[in-house]
C-alpha cells in the first residue's frame, strides 16, 4: 500500500511527511482491501479564512473510494482530525461491504412466522 502526501501552497518538510505516514498507516491498519492512500496538504493565504490549514485524504479501496477533508488553525492538527474522520469512515464502509459467506448484521433476516400456539400464550 502506498501512501502519497503532495502539498498546494506549502512545502512539504520530511517531519510533516513522516507525521502523515504515521496517522495514515494506523488507519490503513485496520482495513487489508486499502491499495493506496493519497493526502493533499494546502494553505489557504487569505487573511480572513479561519481554518487555514487544510488536508484531503482520498483513500482507494479495491471496491471503492472513501474520501474526506478537514481544515484547523495547524497543520498537525488537521491532520490528526483527518485521520480521526478517516478511521470512522472505514468502519463504516466495512460494516456495510458483505463478505462472502457471513451475512451483515444490517441485513435483517425474515422473522420465523409465529404458530398459533405462541400466538395465544
């Protein structure tokens, strides 16, 4: 699995690239269909923006593509928050994805008519 950090208005430092790696690889961790990760790092340089600092994520699975954004005053701080909505994201697409032979626990299976005996008891 790759793991690619380009940046839009900033330069990107080894630290920042090692920091990213970290948060990413422990999400990646929790799902094997991951084939690659790609995270974009920007700065917004308006002076009246608020979360100036903005880091997007799309994440590639074998089935699909889960994708997130998060902006905050720091960068470490965005991304710390985009690994945060990253990891509930993947939950979330794994409990929806079947695998084969087990059913999801979303699916409801047809209730068991009831008999005429449980019925008046």
């Amino acid at each position: 699995m790759h793991i690619y950090v380009n940046g839009r208005n900033i330069e990107i430092t080894d630290a920042i690239k090692a920091y990213v790696r970290e948060k990413m690889g422990k999400v990646a961790a929790h799902y094997d269909q991951i084939q690659g990760i790609d995270v974009v790092l920007s700065v917004i340089k308006n002076p009246s923006a608020s979360g100036k600092h903005v880091a997007e994520v799309s994440c590639k699975m074998a089935s699909g593509v889960v994708r997130c954004e998060e902006a905050a005053e720091s960068m470490y701080a965005s991304i710390d928050l985009l690994a945060d909505k990253l990891a509930r994201q993947i939950e979330k697409y794994k409990g929806k994805t079947l695998t084969p032979g087990k059913e999801s626990i979303r699916m409801d299976s047809p209730e068991e008519e009831k008999t005429e005996e449980e019925v008046v008891e």
